[in-house]
C-alpha cells in the first residue's frame, strides 16, 4: 500500500476507522469523508499519530444530502492527482421513516446513494489511476430483501430493518452493475459482509433498535475482525483482479438471488433513482 491514495466513507469509527488506521500503517494515505467535526478530528489525530509525516486528510459533508455528496466528491476530485482505492462504508439504521430534503428515505440515501454518488464523482480520478479499486460495504442482511421500483423510499410498509436489508441488496446490485461499467478500465469494484459487528451503526435509529444495540453488542463480533475483509478486498494481491463479487472474510460468495438480478442492477443504474 506505500504510495497509495485511499478515499473511505465511515472512516472515523468501527470497522472503517480500524481499515483506515490499518491501511495507513501499510503505507497508505488516507482521506476521510467524516459528518462529526469533532471525530473526524480524532480519527485524523489517531492516524497522524501512527503514521507521522503522511498527509492524511478530512472532508467534511453530509451525506444523507445529494449536493453534500456531489460537493464533497468534486473537492477531493479537484485536489487529489490520484486515487488508488475508494471505501464506500458509511451506513446507519434509523428507527422511524424520515425523508431527506432530497425526498429520499434516510437509510436509502446514506447507506446507498451516497455510495453510488461519491462513486461517480471519484470514477474519472480513480480511472485515470488505474488500477484502481472500489470497495463497498454491504451486508448478510440483504438476504431476503426485495425491491419494489414503484415504491423505493417505502412509503406504504416502513420498517427499519427492511429498510437496512433493501439498502444492502443496492449495495451489492449497484457493485455487479459498476464491475460490469467498468470493464477493461483498470478499476476493480468488489462489495462484502463484515460479519455481525459490535459497532455505533444503530446508534442514530432511535426507538427498539437503539435501546438494544447494547445488548446486540454483546454478541457482536469485534471491529478489527469485521474490519479485515475490507482491508483485504482494498490491499490483497491475491483480488487485484477480481471484480463484481460479494465476499464474506475472504472468500467470494453467492448474495441472494435477488442480489444476482441483472436486469435490477441495469435498472437501479440506468436513471436516478430519487423523486423527481
């Protein structure tokens, strides 16, 4: 990883911070994309502090928020001459339905639109330095999820872990679409399940959800082993040229069947998929 550029969403706790620490100690320079000011200062202390003398970095926004996305991504765009290896792993579950400004359903665009956002701002700089690679965090909890096109922001049967498991299967079907885009360029795009981890991902849903991640924490495997497959998806020799799978550890595995639909993956990508 010496000379590398490492973009990563959800960098500044849990499994991301661990892969940014972890990949900075490998010789990598990181660029958070951190919501909090005052963790995204922490994260950035940690890293310095492990790795002196990189110029490891940290933009601000908001990505619940389709502007915040697309600012964000152009910054970095604008002042980094290359980037290796792009993290989309920032995701939460939100307790009740709330809509964005943008119209979309909270979990929706946080845990998939800023991935397919931030991906396209960044795809010409990664391209450019191919090769390159994009690593999405998805989840086992898209396992009997389905989606509805006439009803993606779940206005008729909200329910927050229906919610999360839609998001995840975007998630997977948008990294099969993107592998398929991005053939013969150089830039790889993989996605995985990081385990049942203990992290604050339900911390911000509020109601049942958040009154037991305590005790789901209990169960939970550790952020270093939920981290590992992202760091080996983002440094291994041994995945430089693999592309569109899903892995769990570090093993490629078959998603759902409706992880594996084509013709949903085409659609999801062919038009925005937001009001308006």
């Amino acid at each position: 990883m010496k000379g590398k550029t490492v973009v990563i969403t959800g960098g500044t706790s849990g499994i991301g911070e661990i892969a940014a620490i972890v990949l900075a100690q490998m010789g990598a320079r990181i660029i958070l994309i951190a919501r909090s000011k005052s963790r995204g200062r922490v994260t950035l202390a940690r890293l310095h502090e492990r790795t002196p003398g990189f110029a490891h970095t940290v933009h601000y926004a908001d990505l619940t928020r389709i502007s915040e996305m697309k600012r964000v991504a152009a910054e970095i765009a604008s002042q980094e001459p290359r980037i290796d290896i792009l993290i989309n792993n920032a995701g939460a579950i939100f307790g009740s339905r709330r809509l964005t400004e943008d119209g979309l359903e909270y979990t929706f665009a946080l845990n998939h639109m800023a991935y397919f956002v931030v991906t396209e701002g960044l795809r010409e700089r990664l391209e450019a330095s191919a090769p390159a690679r994009i690593v999405n965090t998805a989840s086992a909890a898209h396992q009997g999820a389905k989606l509805d096109f006439e009803d993606l922001q779940l206005t008729k049967s909200f329910g927050p872990l229906k919610a999360y498991g839609r998001s995840k299967l975007c998630n997977i079907l948008f990294t099969r679409e993107l592998a398929r885009k991005l053939q013969g360029t150089g830039v790889t795009a993989n996605c995985l399940h990081p385990g049942f981890v203990a992290t604050r991902i339900g911390d911000a849903s509020g109601g049942v959800i958040s009154r037991f991640a305590w005790l789901a924490r209990l169960l939970a495997i550790s952020p270093e082993i939920g981290a590992e497959p992202i760091m080996y998806l983002a440094s291994s020799r041994a995945v430089a040229g693999t592309t569109g799978e899903y892995f769990y550890r570090r093993q490629p595995i078959a998603p759902s069947p409706a992880a594996q639909d084509d013709r949903a993956a085409s659609l999801g990508s062919a038009a925005p998929p937001w009001p308006g």
